[in-house]
C-alpha cells in the first residue's frame, strides 16, 4: 500500500508552499491570513524509484471559529492516516510556545516524524534553525520551500522512511471530474459521500471551500479523481 506523508504545523509557516513545491504548481491556495486551508489535499508524488501522497492539511491551532472544530478533525484524521509526518516550522521567526505543543502531540502519535525547518534560504541562515532540536525530533531538514532550497534532501529523507515496493508501478492516467456550480448547491457533500469519509468540510457558510480539493476514490473497481472546487459566483 503506498505510503502517506502529512504536512502540519502552526499557521503560516509554509506548509501549502511546501505542498506546491511538491506537486510541481500552485495547487494549494497561499495566503498570509490564518486558516485559508481548512480541507485536507492529497497528490501522488514520485521521487527516484518511490511514490508516495502528501497531505496538505490545516494549520495547528488554538483558536476558536466556526470551522475550527471541522478542521481540527481533518488535521487529526490526517495524522492518523499518515505513514511520515513532516512538521514544519518557521526558521526566521525560531521556536514558537504553539510548536511545542505540537511536537508533544505529535511525539503521542508514535509516528515517524520529519522536523522541516522552513525560510531557511541560504545555508549561513541554518545556524538559525539549531533551536530547533529543542522540539526532541533527530531526523531534521533545513529547507526553503518558496525558493526550492534542499527539498530534493527532503524527498530523499521521506523516501528513506518509505518501503520499496517492485509491485507500485506509475499509475495510469485516471478519469479526472471536477465539480463545479454555486455556493451551498452540495458540491463537497458529493465529494463526502463518495470518498465514504469527510474530506470536505461542509457548512452552511458561503465559500467554505477555498482550495481545489482532489480525492481518489473508487467505484465499481474503478478509480477516479474527483475535484472539489470553489463555489461560483456572478462576476460583480
């Protein structure tokens, strides 16, 4: 079965840039405000002989709102499915109390966990991501997403963890339906009721979905990728 690496962490820290880096694109929607990713986002990636999904996940946070309940579940739910966690961090602004908090729940999943320090754009900045090590985790990689610094070092270290498998072959091209249409018409609860868990949050609150959110499901042996979008609104 092939392996899942989930990327988590506080707001802003990089996670979606780091998920884009992967995937090649800008898949996964940047914003400096909290909370713009509220769904999890899954990609098939292939580095060298390996493949594994990246996970793209909601920021780790304390805050209270009306979706932060929902997403609490999907972080959680995607830490639970995931084979490697990679926490990433802010090397420019160091250790912050949230990450510690973090580190300790994530030390209670039993995962294997791969501390991602990210914003580290040269390698004379690395001196700034030692403190770091505090947060107790040995496997660690000093990167820059939004530059591509060292992610071909963050692949190897994912791929390390991941099992070679003769039998995992590149995927032929699958039947790819994307979901378009107004606000509030039942587009994520679609996308729910076919992937037979909650991968979109759903709420009555107008633009709940912000990402293009891509599921893998199968039906009648068949796999397909279904595509949540973003409600359509009349251009103003």
């Amino acid at each position: 079965m092939i392996s899942k690496a989930a990327i988590v962490g506080r707001p802003n820290v990089g996670k979606s840039t780091l998920f884009n880096r992967f995937i090649g694109r800008k898949k996964a929607i940047i914003h400096e405000k909290p909370g713009t990713t509220r769904d999890r986002n899954d990609y098939e990636v292939f580095w060298k002989d390996k493949k594994f999904i990246v996970t793209d996940t909601a920021g780790w946070s304390s805050d209270v709102s009306v979706f932060s309940k929902d997403m609490a579940r999907q972080l959680a739910a995607a830490v639970e499915e995931s084979d490697i966690i990679l926490f990433v961090v802010d090397g420019k602004t160091g250790v912050h109390p949230l990450d510690k908090g973090i580190a300790q729940q994530i030390r209670e999943s039993r995962k294997k966990t791969i501390l991602v320090v990210n914003k580290i754009d040269t390698q004379a900045e690395e001196s700034k991501g030692y403190e770091f090590y505090e947060l107790g985790f040995d496997d660690t990689v000093f990167i820059s997403a939004n530059h591509g610094r060292s992610i071909n070092d963050l692949l190897d270290a994912i791929c390390n963890g991941i099992k070679y498998d003769r039998d995992l072959k590149k995927t032929q091209e699958l039947l790819k339906i994307i979901l378009v249409g107004k606000p509030n018409v039942g587009k994520s609860s679609f996308i729910n009721a076919a992937a037979k868990e909650e991968r979109s949050i759903v709420h009555d609150v107008a633009g709940t979905t912000r990402d293009s959110l891509s599921v893998c499901v199968t039906v009648n042996d068949k796999d397909y990728v279904l595509t949540d979008t973003a409600g359509l609104h009349r251009a103003s």
